[in-house]
C-alpha cells in the first residue's frame, strides 16, 4: 500500500464584539402552549395544530420522549419529566442574528437541562451550548448551582425552584458570537456568558450554524423535572449572507520545461453581510479509465502489530473513524481516476487475562457504514460523496474488510476524507491502528455522536498510530500536482479580503499544453461554486546539457546523504515528483541529507553563483 503524509494547517478566525438586541425583529416561532389542550403530547399536539417545529429526539412525536402539556398556577406549559427529550427545530440558520427566548420552572428538589446545536441529526447531532439548572455538570445534582457552557467555558448562575426563571440566548451568526443571558425572579437581567459560537460545548467545533433546541430531564425519574413555557424564536436585524468576489477570473501562463516555477495571486473579498467561508482547489479532471488499481493508506503495508483502543462505557458507543488524504498527498498516484471501494481491518482481541475469550466488539444488531466525504472548510470534512453500509455478517476478522461503493467517486484534486461509522459494544474494542508512527490530525482521526473530529493519538499516545482504513482508487491518473494552492480553505470576516497563491511548476512535465480548474465552493447562495479556468502551456527546456554535465551528484540512488561536487555552487534546491519545493540546501560542503524522506524520485536544481540552473534525477531507496 502507498503511505502518504502531509501537514495541514487549519486556520480559525475568531471576530468579537457586543451583540444586543436590536428594535428591527422578526419572530419566526412563538409558542405559550395557550392552544393546546392539556393532557396531550406537546410535539403531537403542536404538530395538529401546524406548529411543526416541535419533534422528539428519535423524531417520534406521540412517543415516550414527548413531554405534555399541563397546567401550572392556571396556565398551560410544557411539562418535561425523565425520559422526555423535546427538540425545538429552528431550520438550521447559517447567518444573521437570531434571540431565543424561555421561561423554565424547576419545582423544589428537581434539575433540568437544555441545550443548542448546530446539527440536530439524533445520535449524530453536534452540540453548540449547553445549560445545567441545579446541576454541577451532566450527571451531578447541585442545588442552586446553574452552568452555561460554550466553548468549554462554564459560566455559573443561581438558580431557584419553583419561580420562572427566564432565559435568552443570542447568536450571531455573522460574528460568530454567542451570548447567554439569565433573568431570576424579580431580578435584573444579567450576561452568564459569551464565547465565539461556532467551537461548540468543548470549544473544538468549526459550525456556525443554529439547527434546534434541545430540552432534557436528564438524571432521573427521582430527581429531573421542569416546566417549560413562553418560548420565542426571532432574527434580528433582517437577513444577511456572504457574498465573494474571487479575481483573477482566468488564469493563463506558459512555462519553460522542468527548471521554473512561477506564482499567480489570487484575490478572494467578501462583499457581503456575514461571515464567507470557502474551500478551494485544482480540479484536474479525470482520466480515461482503466482497470489499473491503486490502494492509498496511512497504515503499514503488512498489519503486523496492530493496537486496539476500547473505550469504558456502560452502553454502546458511536464512533466515526476517519483519513484525511489532502490533494498533495495523493498526488500525481491517483489524482484522475475513481475511488471504487474502501477497506476497514478489524480484529478480534483476545483477553489477556483469560486467552480463551473474545473480547466484545461491535453491538450486536447495529452496522458498519463506510464513506467518503469530500473537502469542506477549515480542514472539516464536506458532503458525503458515498456511503455504503454492511451488517456484521460481512466483516471478514483479521484482516481488511472490502466495500464497493454503489457510484465511484472522481477523484479530482480535492481533499478527500475516507471514514468508517461503528457502534462498539460496551467495553468493545472495534478502533484498531497500525501501531506505526502516526501522521497526527490526518491519519488518525475519530468522534464521537457526530462532533468535532480529533486525533486520536493527541489523546490516546502517539504509538497508536494511523487508522488500518483506506481507499481503493482505479483507473488511469492524469497529470497532476503542477498547480498547488498556499490554502484550501478560509474564513472571512464582513468587509474582510483574503489571497491564495497559485504555485505553477514544470518540473517534471512533458511539453504541452494542461488544462485545469481553480475550485472554489463557497456559502455564497449568489455563487456556491465558483471556477477559474486555468491553462498552463509548456514549452522546450531551458537547461544546458553541458552544465548539467558539469555536477556529479552520488551515491544516486541513496538511502541518505547526497553530495554535489561542482564548481561555484551558490545553492540546490530540492523539489518532489510533483514539483513542489521541499528544501533549499546551501552550505560549504553541498551534502544534501535525504535520509528523512520517503522513497521516490526527487530533482535537484543546482544553481550557481551566476544565476545558472542544472536540473539532476535524484532517486530515494532506502
């Protein structure tokens, strides 16, 4: 299997400022429950009367999840006790400014729970606050004691029983600012808390979205239970969205063969009125086809010491496994052809305290799902570009686990993540690495019920390693690798201008003339997708034989240290297949050390002290 690793930044921009309410409002959803008839399931109910932004968590109304409608001190409200998980589906807004506003009553002895999200997908919904009443945490009963956390800041306010308190939470989408505000009974309102919106409860997220509302009694039947009423939702201050304007809007060059490179700046403005976010490459096409067949891993070739990570759990636990393969990772090896099938090992492990048992590994009844996400922005995955799910009954044990996507994906100079979803057993042993030297943030990643993605040996130790997934690409690549982006991925603040710069190399190339596209995908709704059309045309090389001749470049092929005997030697610089500079060298003995990079064929350009180039083949086999 080919191993690949790459280092990608992923850059997060952080706007503060104040957002208050403004007198310009448009409620979008009002509900005292003054309509409804007590007794009856609250998503139910509203649901007959048109009120359809009421939902349970597992979207049954009418279910055990749905809470009711009851009467307290003579109004109806919500009424929501252990077992009860209420949503409050908000649409998924991604700008402007938006007010929720609640009233919640927690009678003597009791504790309650609400939350935001940014995705509300049941078990695989993404968490953006969180608020605690007369608890210390989740799980922990505090009487009193109330936490607003976002952002993993946890802010603390008192909280009474048996009196409303009020509630408002302010998001503004296009600051990417949150702000929770809390008023107690006969009191003045006060701010709890403030944090940057999109990085969610733990302050590792990257969604500036606002999906739904969330209302839980979440320790037991003993001891959780709350009233809810007079809930409001409103956008304030009109509607708002990014707009781009990207420029150049062609780009052509020309190029003499394998000794020049040249740069071309491309200028990306946001003209609009809320935070533009964009991901970006060169899209070089497809090619024509073919049976040819390539693997693409981080994992070893040969799974000889593989490690197992369980996690303790007293229920069933969701993960997403999953490889980051960046466009200048993959190269020229399979940029053109299709991503046909994914693969998966799994093991079974054996106790180390009693060898003849199997430890558990995946929950009985629930299935393995494989997929390939395309590129998103600030190094996050983007839409699923294929899924395919199997039962258990397809797994092969101790060794690779072949799917075969129902549509192959173009593999074109994106980004490309290749995932696996599984539901481990309690105490169960299904995320297995190749116990080699991980490419941390890439190779390794996991989450869990759909959050942040995170490397797993940042948390769990570096000698776990890479993920023992990977993809199948087949068909004939095109070239590739000759335009590289010094970013594919940004955030852009209201009035907030940004530049990419396009790298054209020839090094490597056959004259002619390649054709391909600088991709952008924006949150732009005026321009989702927009493209430059780029031509890069080659001419006959520039390198003089003779001086080419003039250096002795050995031992060549190398495992290690290179040495460069000529005369007048200024500096080498040092470029990959794909033409992408990866070190100058200029010291007095011209010793180029080799021995930290991977097996392939490298070029030296030997520049001397008069500005005159000499190209030499440098193959690395260690």
């Amino acid at each position: 299997m080919k191993k690949v690793s790459l280092l990608v930044l992923v850059a997060l921009f952080l706007f503060a400022g104040n957002v208050k309410a403004q007198d310009e409002a448009v409620v979008l959803i009002e509900d005292d429950f003054s309509a409804y008839t007590v007794g009856d399931k609250l998503a139910q109910g509203a649901n007959a009367l048109g009120n359809n932004w009421w939902t349970t968590w597992s979207y049954y109304p009418g279910s055990a999840e749905d809470g009711v409608i009851a009467e307290y001190d003579g109004n109806k409200c919500a009424h929501l006790t252990f077992g009860n998980d209420q949503v409050l589906d908000l649409g998924g807004v991604q700008a402007g400014v938006y007010e929720i506003e609640l009233d919640i009553l927690i009678p003597e002895g009791k504790n309650g729970y609400f939350n935001a999200l940014h995705k509300f997908e049941s078990i695989d919904s993404e968490w953006a606050m969180e608020a605690h009443l007369h608890m210390a945490d989740y799980q922990t009963p505090a009487p009193g004691e109330g936490h607003a956390v976002g952002a993993n800041i946890d802010e603390q306010f008192e909280c009474v029983y048996d009196e409303w308190m009020h509630f408002r939470l302010v998001v503004n989408t296009d600051a990417d600012l949150a702000q929770f505000y809390y008023t107690a009974p006969d009191a003045s309102e006060v701010k709890v808390n403030e944090w940057q919106w999109s990085l969610g409860v733990q302050g590792t997220g990257s969604n500036r979205q606002l999906d739904a509302m969330g209302f839980y009694p979440p320790k037991d039947a003993a001891t959780s239970e709350f009233y809810l009423d007079n809930v409001k939702f409103s956008r304030i201050g009109g509607e708002t969205a990014a707009a781009l304007v990207i420029t150049p809007n062609e780009i052509a060059e020309g190029l003499p063969q394998d000794v020049e490179m040249t740069e071309v700046d491309i200028n990306i403005e946001n003209t609009g009125t809320s935070i533009a976010e964009y991901s970006a490459w060169v899209d070089y096409g497809v090619g024509p086809g073919g049976n040819q067949q390539n693997p693409i891993s981080y994992a070893s070739d040969a799974i000889n010491n593989p490690k197992g990570l369980g996690w303790n759990s007293t229920s069933p636990v969701t993960f997403e496994m999953a490889a980051l393969f960046p466009a200048t990772a993959y190269g020229n090896a399979v940029t053109g052809t299709y991503i046909t099938h994914a693969m998966y090992a799994f093991f079974e492990w054996i106790n180390n305290n009693n060898q003849d048992e199997i430890l558990p590994i995946l929950e009985p009844g629930t299935d393995v799902i494989f997929r390939i996400y395309g590129q998103g922005v600030n190094g996050m995955p983007g839409e699923i570009l294929a899924e395919k799910t199997i039962s258990q009954d397809a797994i092969t044990y101790n060794d690779y686990t072949l799917v075969e996507f129902d549509e192959p994906v173009a593999l074109t100079g994106f980004d490309v993540y290749v995932a696996i979803e599984v539901t481990a057993a309690v105490n169960g042993i299904a995320m297995n690495l190749d116990g080699a030297q991980a490419v941390q943030g890439q190779g390794d990643l996991y989450r869990q019920n759909n959050g942040a993605f995170r490397s797993i040996t940042e948390d769990a130790g570096s000698d776990y390693g890479n993920w023992c997934l990977a993809m199948l690409c087949q068909g004939a690549p095109v070239p590739a690798g000759y335009a590289t982006l010094s970013k594919t991925n940004g955030t852009l603040a209201i009035g907030a201008s940004d530049e990419i710069t396009l790298t054209l190399s020839s090094i490597g190339l056959d004259e002619g003339v390649y054709e391909s596209v600088v991709k952008f995908v924006t949150n732009d709704p005026a321009n989702p997708t927009i493209e430059i059309p780029l031509t890069l045309t080659i001419t006959g090389g520039n390198v003089n034989e003779v001086l080419s001749n003039a250096y002795n470049v050995y031992p060549n092929p190398t495992t290690g240290a290179v040495m460069v005997e000529g005369e007048n030697i200024d500096y080498i610089a040092v470029y990959n297949s794909v033409g992408q500079l990866v070190n100058v060298v200029k010291n007095d003995n011209n010793i180029v050390d080799m021995s930290s990079y991977e097996n392939g064929v490298y070029f030296f350009n030997i520049v001397d002290n008069a500005g005159q180039e000499s190209l030499q083949r440098v193959v690395v086999a260690k």
